[in-house]
C-alpha cells in the first residue's frame, strides 16, 4: 500500500540531510559537488463547464470531466516532482525523480501515490556519444523531458492532445538511449536519438452499461527515433521523430489480442525578438482489433500552434490553438470490401494563458480553454442483423486554470 506523504518526507529529509561528522569539511565538498537536487511544484485551482451531451465513448475515459476538471472546479490539482543527480565520474551520471500528481478526478491521473517517474545510469563518451539506460523520459517533441518544470511552460500543461498519454503511449520508457550530435562547430547543429524498449501503462474503457474498467497494458519491442536541427544561437529548432511498437493488455486486447502501433511527430520553435512561435503535429495508429462481429483500426491526429510575447522580464502573454481527430475504420464480416470510415472524436479550440515570473524560479499562470467537441458513438451490434448503428452529439467545453509554479 502506498503512503505518498509519507515516502516524499522521507525522500525530501533525505535529500536535504547534511553529514554529521563537522571537521570533514573536504569530503562533504566533494559529496555536494557530485550530488545535485531539483524540485518542481505547480498548484493549481481549475474549473470547468461542459454544454451538450455526456455519452459514455468506447475510448473516452470520462466524459462528464474536463482533463479531470469536474463542473464545481477542484483544489485537487498539482504535479510535485523531486529530481536527484549524483556523478559517480565526470562523464558518468544516475539520475533519480519521483513525482506525486492530481489531476482532479481524472481516474489515471489522480491519487496515484509517489510514483518512480525516471531512474537511469547516463554515460557520456569522450566522442560525444551520450548513453543511458534505465527508465528514461521518451524522447517526443518540445516539451515532453520538462513536462513537469512548471516554470517553463507558457500553459499548467503541454498539450494534451499532442503529449497526452493513452492507447499504449508513454511519457517514459524502460530501455535504452542513445544520443549524439553531430556538426557543433557549424551554423546549424544536428542531435539525433534512437532509443529502444518497453513501457506500462493504465488504460480506462467505457462498458456499454457506463461503467469504467481500468487494466495495465504493455507496449513491447519499441523502436523508435529522434532528430533535432538546431541553430547555433538556438533561436530556431525543427524535429522530426517517431516510434514503431507492439500492443498487449488492457481491456481490449486482453479479449481481441495484440496490436500494431505506431507514431510520428514534427515540430518547430522559433524566436524572432520578442516574439515565440511553436507547432507540432502528431500522427498515431494502432489496429487491428478483431472480434467474431467486426475488425477496428484507429487512427488519431493532433496538432497544436502556439505565439508568445515577452514584454519584458516578468510578464508574458501566449496563445494557443489545439486540435484533435480521432478515426475508426469498422469491418463488419459481411462487408469487408465496404469499410466505413467514423470521426468518434473531433475536437478543438482556443486557449489563452498570462503569465507573470515573479522570479524565474516562481511563475503565476492565469489561462483560459475553449473547445468544441464531435462524439460519435459506436454502437455494435450483438446478434444478427450485424448493423452498426451511430449516434453523433456535440459538446462545448471550457476551463480555466490559476497555477503558481515554483522550481528549486
């Protein structure tokens, strides 16, 4: 059983402890020299609204909440990290983070304990070829190694279309990582990333009858890949990347079997004087399912832009726009040279957040979502006729989020 207070005191009491021997001033230097703390805190207040219809979606976890967010808004809204560095050697390092999170009542995001977010054994070669091994944050656009450092990002999240986890996708991975880049002394630099595992994750289903299952599935045999083009002033950055893996567990696939996935994903950041600008688009896929009734492959699209400007040290002001379609291709058995092609899930929408940095390590987010969302419900049909019947409703979401991050 879990007791996340207690296990974060003792690691923070830990962390924090000094040696007790007074007169050995020498290797008490050495020791702080090797060993590094980070932490990071956001605590938030949201609060959401939600117009139209609630029906229970095959993939949609919890359709009466907003990233969690119930109607009457919650306190019950904060991501705690704690990062632990220690260099055996110059070029040979073990990185440790726990993190504790609330995400509302979000049923996978929420009360989930202290959790072991990253532990892996970095080596760097005299060639600059980095290595490490261990659980390791997967390497997935801008935002995905820092998604817990509140402090750096302009919205409480990044976003959760692109970065969202779910259908067998992690922000961590258990393997191995290999990075290197090439062309340092030049005008642009290029990194590149390949790295090579497996990861769990917890997967939420809506019965037919609206209640909610919750099973741990497995991605397998991950392969996957990461460039980064990057000017020397860092001003401007482009990426492509992408992984390929295997499907087991969960719900689904513990009753239809496995399952291909695979995913890929572009991005951009520039900065022009005051001025930020980002994009990432992200593709993922993963089928077949197959059962006596019917076969199913989804696909899922995403995409987000956003602008900021800086007016100066203190306070900033960013825009945002999120998109997300979610696609089912269905075979019935009688008719699998006549696929029909379903949008169980359209959303999108703007999002506006003002940020004010008291100091860099202390920032104060006010942000604001608006979202229009297309369900489609699929409603399979259990004994001749097999006629698939549909029932598309919408929905208009908001929330807003007031979060003070703090980072040490």
């Amino acid at each position: 059983m879990r007791r996340p207070a207690a296990t974060l005191a003792v690691l923070t009491v830990l962390a924090f402890s000094s040696p007790s021997e007074a007169d050995d001033s020498v290797a008490q230097s050495s020791r702080s020299d090797r060993f590094r703390i980070h932490g990071f805190i956001s605590q938030a207040w949201a609060d959401a609204s939600i117009e139209g219809p609630k029906p229970s979606l095959l993939f949609t976890n919890q359709p009466d909440l907003v990233f969690g967010i119930p109607e009457d808004g919650t306190f019950k809204y904060h991501t705690l990290a704690l990062q632990l560095r220690y260099a055996f050697q110059e070029q040979t390092t073990f990185v440790l983070q726990v993190d504790y999170e609330n995400a509302g009542d979000d049923l996978i995001a929420s009360d989930k304990g202290v959790e072991l977010d990253w532990a892996f054994l970095a080596h760097r070669f005299k060639n600059g070829l980095d290595v490490k091994l261990g659980r390791i944050p997967t390497p997935i656009g801008l935002f995905n190694e820092i998604r817990d450092v509140g402090v750096l990002l302009p919205f409480y999240r990044p976003a959760g279309a692109f970065y969202g986890e779910g259908n067998l996708h992690s922000a961590t991975i258990d393997g191995l990582l290999i990075s290197q880049s090439f062309f340092r002394d030049k005008a642009w630099i290029l990194a590149c990333d390949a790295y090579f595992g497996t990861w769990d994750i917890p997967e939420v289903f809506s019965e037919p009858t609206g209640g909610l299952q919750v099973r741990e599935a497995r991605a397998r045999d991950v392969v996957g890949a990461q460039l980064w083009l990057e000017s020397r002033q860092g001003d401007i950055r482009l990426g492509l990347g992408g992984n390929l893996h295997d499907g087991t567990g969960g719900v689904l696939r513990e009753a239809l079997g496995e399952t291909d996935h695979e995913s890929w994903h572009a991005s951009v950041e520039a900065t022009v004087g005051s001025f930020t600008g980002r994009a990432e688009y992200r593709y993922r896929s993963f089928g077949p399912l197959t059962s006596p009734r019917a076969a199913f492959d989804s696909e899922f699209e995403n995409y987000y832009f956003q602008v900021g400007y800086q007016f100066d040290e203190h306070l900033s002001v960013w825009l945002q726009w999120d998109s997300a379609v979610l696609e089912t291709f269905v075979l019935p058995p009688q008719q699998l040279d006549q696929p029909s092609v379903q949008d169980p899930y359209e959303a999108a929408g703007p999002a506006i957040a003002v940020n004010y940095a008291f100091t860099p390590k202390l920032v104060l987010k006010a942000e604001y979502h608006h979202a229009e969302r297309d369900l489609t419900t699929t409603i399979v049909p259990v004994a001749p006729p097999l006629v698939f019947r549909l029932q598309s409703e919408s929905q208009e979401t908001r929330y807003s989020i007031l979060s003070l991050s703090y980072a040490f």
